[in-house]
C-alpha cells in the first residue's frame, strides 16, 4: 500500500510513524477496557475538600428559604457551594433542588424531615431534572429518568437500570435554627456519606 493512505507517515518529522500511530491504538484499546472498571466518581468536580462551616440555603433573589413559609410540595434551585464568581455559580455541578415533600410523604412537619436537598444532575448522562410537583415525583427530561423525592433513589428509566451507588442522587444534611430558616451542614463528599455529585449514593 502506497504512503498516501498514511497521510501522517507521508508527512515525515511533522507527523508520527505508523509503528507510533498502532502503540497509541494499543495504549488507547487498554484504556477503553479498564474505563468501566474505574472509580471516576473520585475525579469528578466536586471531590473537594469538606467545608468547615454551615451554610445558610439562599433561593431566589438571595432570600433564605424558612420552614414556615416554603409551600408544602414545592421546590426551588439552590447553588452550593456559592462562590462570587457568576459564572461558577452556573456550574451543574453546584445545581441542587430543594424539595418540600407533599403532604403524604410528611411535608405537612415544621421541621427538617419535610425537605430534601438533591443534586439535580441526572445520574443517566448527567441533564438536569426537575422537580413535578403535580406527580410528586423527581423527573429528567432527557432520557425520562425517574427519582423517588422521598428517598433520591430511581425507579424509572435508564438511571434506575444502573448499579448502586449510581441509582440515588447525592443529597446534603440540613439543619433549622431559632427562626426557622435551614442550613446546609458541612457536606461528605463520599458515596456513603453525602455522595458525589454525577456519580452517585450510597443507601442503607
């Protein structure tokens, strides 16, 4: 075969040989092989180190979301962590969804056990999902992913077929004080903590 099917190899010093372009192929094969066996949740973005302080939840405009007037069985976009930064803060990554339960899933409680606090990156290929509340249920609009509001854990389409921890969105602990405005705790970001986020969590 003539040196005009390899374009790199009729190129000389300005492009690779042929012996170099089958050892990349090879190096690329053994990397393809292993890649479903790897851990890649340690290398997303948000495996940072644990913040040390509590952070009071901001929604729309800066407002702090209060347990005395966030409507039962809503929800509302919540950035974390914030930076000052506005383009960081459009990141998927720091999207969350903080959900007040419906009433039968015990969103009538003045208290923390009412809400949620999700990751809304899919764990299918990682759209963003939101919250309907008129079926009370988590929904991803790409690929028709389904999550259980009350516990984070698909049960529909593409994401609910995947092996734990990559079925249960990641979700961060929340706190009330004296005035009933929530707090997020200082986060985990491990699977079997908190979770991480576009890979998954563990449940028990």
């Amino acid at each position: 075969m003539s040196s005009a099917h390899y374009p790199a190899v009729a190129a000389g010093n300005k492009g690779m040989s042929r012996r170099d372009f089958l050892k990349l192929m090879a190096a690329a094969g053994t990397v393809m092989t292993f890649a479903p066996f790897v851990d890649w949740g340690k290398f997303l973005p948000n495996n940072r180190a644990n913040g040390a302080e509590k952070t009071k939840i901001e929604i729309r405009g800066g407002e702090p979301s209060n347990i005395y007037s966030f409507k039962v069985n809503h929800s509302e976009v919540v950035i974390y962590p914030k930076t000052d930064d506005p383009v960081l803060n459009t990141e998927a990554f720091r999207t969350w969804q903080l959900i007040r339960l419906p009433l039968e899933l015990g969103g009538g409680k003045n208290d923390v056990s009412a809400f949620r606090l999700y990751s809304m990156v899919c764990l299918h290929l990682w759209c963003l999902w939101r919250y309907e509340s008129k079926l009370n249920m988590i929904a991803c609009p790409c690929h028709a992913s389904a999550y259980d509001p009350l516990t984070g854990k698909a049960y529909a389409g593409p994401a609910s077929l995947q092996s734990p921890p990559s079925n249960v969105l990641p979700r961060l602990d929340l706190e009330a004080d004296a005035n009933g405005d929530l707090w997020i705790l200082p986060p985990t970001w491990d699977a079997r903590k908190n979770g991480v986020v576009g890979y998954g969590r563990h449940v028990a």
